[in-house]
C-alpha cells in the first residue's frame, strides 16, 4: 500500500491542534524503562517539585512562580472558579478558545467578547476603550489567539496590563513555543498577571495532561491552597521532566511545523483564491473561511481527514500536519475544486 493509502484509512486529524509528531522512538525507551521506578501504589508528589524546577529552568523562571496542572485547562476552571462569582464579567477575544465559555457559565459569570479575528491591525487602545466601557472583572485571552492565529505583542499586553492594574489579566499562551515572544518577562511587573503554558501542543504531550500556570510568587502564594491536591500524576510528573531533558526534539518538531504552516498557508493562498481565505498564524494550525465550508469539509470527511469546523459560520481551523498530511490535504481539495470547475465551465 502506498504512504497516502495508509495515511488516508488510518484517517488524518486536523481538528485539535496536537503534535503530528510522535514522542521519539530513544525517548520513548527512557519513559519505558521509568516506568519502573514510579512507586503507583503512592500519590504523586503534590508539589510536583520536580517536575516544576525542570519547567522553571526551560522558562528561566524561579520554581515558586509556577503552578503544574492536569492539563491547562484544569488551570483555566481554577482561575475562574477563584476569581469569577455570578454575574462577574470577563473580557475575551471574539473568536478565542471554546473552553472559555464553558467554565464561565460554570461559575455563573458573563464572558464579554471584544470582535477580532486578527484581519486588521490590533488596536490595543479600542480593546481597552471597550473593555473599560464594559465594567469588567478579568481579562482572559489566548495569545497566539485560537481559533485566529493571530499574536498580540508583548508591548500591548504591557499597555493592558497599565491600564487595568486591579484585575486578573490572565494570558492563555497554549502555542506560546510558535510565537516570537512570551507575556512571562511581565510577571514581575504585574502581580495581577497570570500566563498559562501547556506541555501539549510544541512538546506533544496531549495524551499526558500537563499544564502550568505562572504568575508573580506572592499572588502564586495566594493562590496556591486553591489547587486540587495531587492533581498531576506520578507518571504524567515523571514522563515531562524526561521530555524537558530533551528539548532539542521539541524544538526541531516547532520548527519543522513552522515550515509546514508556511508552505500549507501560501498553497492555499495561492491555489484556492476565490474559494478560501486563509488567515497568516502564529501558531500550529490556520484559520480560514469559505462560503463553500461545508462542501469542503464534506469531501476532506470522505477522505478521512478531519479538520475543525465553526457551526453557523463560513469559518474552518486547520491544524498542521505532517508534510505527507499535508499534502494529501492540498491534493484532495485540488481534485475536488478541479473537478467543479470543469463541470461548471462544461455548463
Ligand atoms: C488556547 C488554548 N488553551 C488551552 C488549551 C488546553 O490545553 P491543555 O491540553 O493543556 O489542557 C488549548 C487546547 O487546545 C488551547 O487551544
């Protein structure tokens, strides 16, 4: 059977913005052979202590700033179960990630979205303008945005942070390693400040669960005693301090990723003009609408291929893939979009 035929039956996910790449086959074996050492009759480490001083030496940041977690997500539901009661009101971007709405409703608080889908220039004065006119209690974006792509600088989060020095400001930074910088220089500036940061996206740990959220050590004191104990598990502990011991794997998967995201955006650009439009990214995956959505989305479906799909909206989301991935993705919608035009010119 041919590459693509395997490829194609196993089926091709693009719609959850994880790692095409497997953990490596040596570092697997290290994971393995740890395997052994955990004692899983115990509960893990509460502190995750090493886990964190393996995560702090990455960032350059001293360990008490920084909190782990089963998975960013359990670290968004504990900031808003934390700061957000009914009726509170928290700022995001309109689009940004789904889960936002979900643990907002949970605490019964009012998530306030500010359009932009990053087609013009960020204009961090009007998001603020709107914001102040809005009343708000928390500001909660992604930054690479997701579904957008698109990346606010570091400078503006600073001017965000100015502006609102008495209310949580927490930056979800879930595709920070594909950005060209992090909101972390401004921790120690900003005790209302929190940026959070996955192990699931640039390191491929998605199947794992481990996040972290950082913050400035005094408001990480406060907010310490609101975790759940042992919410991160010993072999989750054990298996992303390996994988922070080889970076260098991390590192060639963001770039080559990087390279992919390039060539898939400027293909797209260039061969379905008229049919799509693709948003430029800062992260793993790319944005993009089209009145014929469902018609693609039909035929990658037939293909096996799964992209992410925006009800009640021309909107789609395309994670990068492998170059093979990607490939089969470009030639599929060519024969799809070929095959249309010739039926339309033989009309
Ligand atoms: C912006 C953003 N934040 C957080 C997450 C959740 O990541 P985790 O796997 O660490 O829970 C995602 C996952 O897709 C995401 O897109």
């Amino acid at each position: 059977m041919s590459l693509y035929q395997v490829i194609q039956e196993s089926g091709i996910s693009l719609h959850a913005n994880e790692s095409p790449y497997p953990i490596e086959d040596s570092i697997k074996a290290e994971l393995k052979a740890a395997l052994s050492t955990i004692p899983f009759h115990r509960y893990p480490d509460d502190r995750a202590l090493q886990l964190r001083e393996a995560y702090a030496a990455y960032l350059r940041v001293d360990p008490a700033c920084i909190m782990a977690g089963n998975g960013s997500d359990e670290l968004i539901g504990l900031l808003i179960s934390v700061c957000i009661t009914k009726g509170k009101r928290i700022l995001t971007l309109d689009p940004d990630f789904s889960i936002y709405d979900y643990y907002a409703k949970r605490n019964e608080g009012v998530l306030i979205k500010y359009p932009y889908d990053g087609e013009n220039p960020f204009d961090i004065h009007d998001a603020i303008a709107f914001a102040q006119a809005q009343r708000i209690d928390m500001i909660l974006l992604s930054n690479p945005n997701n579904p957008s792509g698109h990346w606010i600088p570091v400078c503006d989060i600073d001017i965000l942070c100015r502006f609102f020095p008495q209310i949580p400001i927490v930056i979800d930074e879930a595709y920070g390693e594909f950005a060209p910088e992090s909101s972390i220089s401004l921790l120690a500036k900003y005790p209302q400040l929190f940026v959070l940061r996955t192990m699931s996206k640039a390191f491929g740990m998605a199947g794992l669960r481990c996040g972290f959220l950082l913050a400035d050590k005094d408001t990480m004191s406060k907010l310490s005693p609101y975790k759940v104990p042992y919410n991160v598990n010993a072999f989750t502990q054990c298996a992303a301090v390996i994988l922070l011991s080889h970076q260098e794997q991390m590192y060639r998967h963001v770039q080559a990723i990087i390279q992919e995201r390039e060539r898939l955006y400027h293909a797209l650009r260039e061969q379905f003009q008229g049919i799509l439009t693709i948003h430029p990214s800062h992260a793993n995956y790319l944005y993009g609408a089209s009145r014929k959505k469902e018609e693609m989305i039909q035929v990658l479906t037939d293909h096996n291929i799964t992209i992410r799909n925006y009800a009640d909206s021309d909107h789609f989301r395309i994670t990068i893939g492998t170059p093979e991935e990607n490939n089969l993705l470009l030639s599929v919608l060519q024969k799809h979009f070929k095959q249309e035009e010739i039926i339309s010119c033989e009309r």
